[in-house]
C-alpha cells in the first residue's frame, strides 16, 4: 500500500472506526475551521451496543489525521488577569 494512501480519510476511518457489516459508519458533519478555513470531518461509528465518533483534520500536504494541523506562523496568546 502507498504511503499516501495510508494517510487517505477511508484509510484513517478503517483503522480508527474499524467498519464491519455490523457496525457502520457515515459522516455526520463536515465544515472548515474558522482561524485558517483547513477541513474537518466528524465520522461516527455504530452499531447495536455503542456508538463512536471522531474528527478528522485534514492537514497541507493531503493527510487526513485525528489531530489537527498546526497553525500557520507566529500566534501570540494574551491572558486576562482578575485586577
């Protein structure tokens, strides 16, 4: 199997999701984060007794992970403090 293929969203839905014949999977939301407009998907697996869903972030070269992309460049962060 190609390393691209690897890193594919049905890829990462089988290795994480585990599909069978008894246990399904569809999409449930899909959308683009707002600060850098990068893709997400929510999976969902389910079947008699549990059900599991999980994010998937696509990342700038391709990959499909279910941890999200670094931002882009220098971010500054500013903490309020109680005067």
């Amino acid at each position: 199997m190609k390393t691209g293929e690897r890193q594919s969203l049905r890829y990462q839905v089988e290795k994480w999701l585990a599909p069978t014949a008894t246990r399904g999977v569809h999409v449930i939301h899909f959308s683009r984060t707002r600060p850098d407009g990068r893709r997400y998907v929510c999976v969902e697996a389910s079947d008699q007794l549990n059900m599991h869903a999980l994010f998937f972030f696509r990342h700038d070269d391709g990959c499909w992970r279910v941890f999200p992309a670094r931002p882009d460049g220098p971010q500054l962060a500013v903490e309020r403090r109680a005067a």
